[in-house]
C-alpha cells in the first residue's frame, strides 16, 4: 500500500496537479462520496493537503467514514485530541482507516491517555485482513510498537514478524525504512529519535533489497 499509507508515508512523492486522481474526478464533482474519498486520498498521497481536505471535507459531510478518518490522520499534525476524536467516529462509522488511526492516537501521550491493549486489539484485526490495502499500514504499526517497547516489552522478533508480513504485502524492504525513518525523525509522545534503532532498521531494509534504505543508512552513518 505504497500508494496512499497516509500518516505512515512520510515523504510523498509529488505530482503535476493536473494529473492526480483523474480516474476519479468527474465522479466526484458529480457528488459520489467514494469518488470524492478516493480523490482527497490520492491528493493526500501526493503531498496536496489543501485539494485533499477540501475533498475529505465533501466525502465526510456525504457521510463517507474513511473520508472522516482521512481528516483524523491530517488532524494528527496539529491536534492529536482532535484527531482522536474524528477517528473515534471514524471507526464508530466503520472505517478500518479510522481504527488505524484510532490505535495511532491511542500509542500517544500527546492524544490524551494511552490505550495500548485497545490499539493492538485494533490493529491486530486490521492485520488480518490481507485483502485490504489497510493491512500494511496496521501491520507496519504493529512492528513499530514492539520495534519501540515502552509500554509494552521490546521484541525485535515480533517487529521483525509484522515488518516482514507488511513488507510482502507492498514492497520487500519498505517497512523496515518506515520504521528507520520513525525512529531517525521520533513522533513527540510516542517514538523518540534513536539513532541506533534507525540504523538497524535502515540496515534491514537495505539487505532487503529496497535501495532507499541504503541511502539512507549510508546518509544517517556519517552522520
């Protein structure tokens, strides 16, 4: 799920405005909440927050959940409560983005009090679901908790298992940077930077054959 992994994709690749989302366009601007959902979403992924709220913003006021649950992961920016809110009602709704998101907030003290046997219950449900593109994101979130410990034990087996699990579902290495990245670049209130940590991830990747890991090891080893 390279493509969309909202929250999870820390540097999207940009795109000619002209060009994104055109499959879904003219059914959006003829009220088609899905279409305008997976519109604001492309937009999203390419880095337009603007075009992408104003279109989630259309979808969710249609009633469109994920619509709800692309706004809580762009609410996780500037407001984790709010975020968690929105993402609350997003899985109220029936959203799988929105339990994602849910759990992610839940992982974070700035969101408010955290909830790690509710997160993992959702994101483990989410993992399963290998026929939904949300299974990569639940199971690179998944590895992150145990990559990380804290509130629950560090297990770099368990990591290393649901890294590998969402890995085969997108691209062979791509997890293992994700979670270089997050441990190179820390979430306040859930990940704290950690060079080591970052290292040994982006090493992973790059035996893994996922070549941006290996410029990124390179980069972060001279350091």
């Amino acid at each position: 799920m390279i493509k969309r992994c909202g929250w999870l994709l820390l540097f999207p690749l940009l795109a000619h405005a002209d060009e994104i989302g055109t499959q879904y366009k003219e059914q959006a601007e003829a009220g088609d909440k899905r279409a305008q959902y997976y519109l604001a979403d492309t937009y999203y992924s390419s880095g337009d927050e603007s075009h992408a709220r104003y279109w989630a913003e259309k979808a969710a006021q249609a009633g469109e959940p994920d619509a709800v649950a692309l706004l809580a992961q762009m609410m996780m920016k500037t407001s984790l409560p709010n975020a968690r809110k929105l993402a609350e009602q997003a899985t109220l709704a029936g959203s799988t983005n929105g339990e994602i998101t849910l759990a992610h907030t839940l992982l974070n003290t700035e969101a408010g009090k955290t909830d790690y046997p509710r997160a993992l219950s959702l994101l483990e449900k989410a993992a399963e679901d290998t026929d939904s593109d949300t299974a990569v994101d639940a199971q690179m979130l998944l590895g992150l908790i145990y990559a990380n410990g804290g509130e629950v034990a560090e297990d770099d087996a368990k990591a290393t298992f649901w890294f590998k699990r969402s890995s085969a579902l997108s691209r062979t290495g791509y997890a293992e940077y994700w979670a270089g990245m997050m441990f190179r670049e820390g979430e306040k209130g859930f990940i704290k930077p950690n060079k080591q940590k970052a290292l040994n991830w982006f090493n992973v990747s790059c035996l893994e054959g996922f070549d941006t890991g290996c410029e990124e090891l390179d980069a972060l080893s001279g350091e």
